[in-house]
C-alpha cells in the first residue's frame, strides 16, 4: 500500500524534469519503481524473518513459531540488524519491476476497457509475470543464504548489498530445471 500512496508524489515530481516530458509511459514506469523503496525498507525484515520462521519449522524449531523471538535471534546470532536485509536487492528488483510494469501499462490498458478493475487485475497480472523471475531467484538466494546460517555452514546472515547473489541462485535454477521454473 506504501507504493501506491508515495506513486503520485513520486510521479508528480518526476514530470517536472525536462527529461520525462516526451516519455509518459517511461516517468510512470519510473515512478512506479521508485516509490517501492520505503515499502522494501519496511518489508524486508519482515520477509526475512517469515523465511526464517519457515525454515525453522521444518528443522530445530528454535523460534517456537515467534516473529519476535526469530527477528532477535536474527539480530543477536546473526550478524545484527543488518541480517533483516539478507538479499535486499533481490525483494527492491522484485518490487521495483513489478510497480514499473503495473502502473506503466494501466493506462494503456484502459485506452481499451474503461474499466478499472478489470484493468488492475490484467496489469497486475502483467507485472507478476514479469517480475515473477526475480521473485524465484531472490527466494532461492534468501533461503539458501538462511538455511547455510540456521545450520552452522556460515557464522552470520551476510547482507549482500548487491544482486549478484540473486542471479547466481537465478543460474542454480535454470541450471537444475531450465527457464520454465523461473514461472512455478
């Protein structure tokens, strides 16, 4: 909800530069990407930590099936509060995509069908289905990188500030199940 409230703040400011005055797909496009960074600001963490609650379900069950309990021993054992960002990049890709491809094509859609809904639900839609490669890969590499912590493999939950760890678990998957499984 965070995007589509800063979207039109975002999207205001951004027609003001000479640069987006020809380009009005392209400044929604933008726009849309843009406002989904305080929204991964606030949902990182917890994405992270549900990850972790799952996988900790399936093994020690150290958690006890506590939000809480899982984010302070993500920030106590695993390297500080900098271990509720693990694969950062991958959840902003994710998001970023999908609000640029959402709010880009709405108003071509409505060109065709005046209505609204239906016109949501296609480029919501849309967007899920481009950005749903990113989304598989970023998961690959959050629960890999958490599942290699919660056993002992690596001694904190490393942050990664970049996108390299989400296209090597993007490669792992084509590699093991070829391109369908990056649409499961």
């Amino acid at each position: 909800a965070i995007k589509f409230g800063m979207y039109p703040i975002v999207h205001q400011a951004l027609e003001k530069k000479s640069f987006w005055k020809n380009r009005p797909t392209a400044c929604r496009c933008a726009a849309g990407a843009i406002a989904t960074v305080p929204e991964i600001a606030l949902i990182t963490p917890l994405e992270v930590t549900k990850l972790a609650l799952q996988l900790d379900g399936v093994g020690a069950n150290r958690f006890k099936n506590s939000l809480i309990q899982a984010t302070k021993n993500l920030v106590k054992d695993g390297g500080g509060p900098q271990a509720l960002y693990a694969c950062h990049f991958g959840l902003q890709a994710r998001q970023a995509v999908w609000t640029a491809v959402y709010f880009g094509s709405l108003p071509l859609i409505l060109q065709q069908s005046s209505n609204l809904f239906a016109a949501g639900l296609i480029a919501g839609a849309f967007g899920a289905l481009v950005n749903n490669p990113i989304d598989v890969c970023r998961s690959v590499a959050q629960k890999d990188l958490l599942t290699a912590w919660s056993t002992g493999t690596i001694p904190t939950v490393q942050y990664f500030p970049y996108f390299g760890r989400t296209l090597d678990a993007g490669r792992q998957v084509v590699s093991a199940r070829g391109i369908p499984a990056l649409w499961p």
